[in-house]
C-alpha cells in the first residue's frame, strides 16, 4: 500500500497515511499514526491538493523518507522532496513521479534520469517550501 503525504488544511501541519478523493468531498489523507494505533481507519484529513506527494519508498543518506511530487487535478505538486547531491550539476533535485517512475528534476550530470542512486543524496527540504521564498 502507498504511503501520502501532505499539508493539512486546518492548521497547515505535514501528515502521512493513505489518500482518498472523491469529487464529492476534498483530498483526504486517513493518517497511518492513528490505524497503527488504533487498528481502523480514522476520519480523514482534507489536505492542500498542491502539497499532496507520495513515498518513493527510498532513504536518503541519513535514513529520513524520500517523497515525489506527483500531477494533482491534471497538474504537478509541489509537496515532493528536494535532494542534494555533492559532486553534482546541478546539485538539487526536485524528486517527482512521472512517467510511471520517479526521477530527479533537473537531470543532473552526476546521475541518470531515474530514481537509482538516492542513498548518496540529502533531503533539504520541500518542492513547496522553496516556492514559498
């Protein structure tokens, strides 16, 4: 099962756990802390469509979850991860799911096109918090 997260409406805190959309409600995040607590699903959380990304179900070098950004009411999110790669050119990449992978944005020198060398690399932030600047 995928792993979501994102921004939630109401108080703008980052949360993770399964997502819903139905036209008739909002973007809904049901969040993992609260199954794995209590063994069903709780109520879901309306979230910022913009912000919604999913796990790559890689680690960075320090072992913190890698999330991509990916296209939301027919465009890109922008929720996913910056990473850093040293020795690189460019050295950060915006990791997004396209194309039914996920890849680094823009194609650096140092690596190929597709998600294959993220343990060399350091989060550094949120595509949305480099917009927000």
């Amino acid at each position: 099962m995928f792993i979501f997260r994102g921004q939630r409406i109401d108080n703008k805190e980052w949360i993770e756990g399964y997502y819903v959309f139905n036209p008739k409600w909002e973007h809904l995040i049901f969040e993992k802390s609260w199954l794995l607590k209590h063994g069903v699903m709780g109520a879901g959380v309306p979230i910022v469509p913009e912000t919604l990304s999913i796990s790559t179900g890689q680690l960075d070098k320090n072992k913190v979850e890698i999330f991509g950004s990916f296209e939301v009411d027919g465009k890109m999110s922008n929720g996913g991860d910056r990473v850093k790669f040293k020795n690189c050119s460019p050295e950060t990449h915006n990791v997004i799911f396209e194309n039914g992978a996920f890849q680094y944005n823009p194609i650096g020198l140092c690596s190929s096109e597709y998600f294959d060398n993220v343990e060399d690399g350091e989060l550094i932030g949120k595509q949305c918090d480099e917009t927000d600047k």
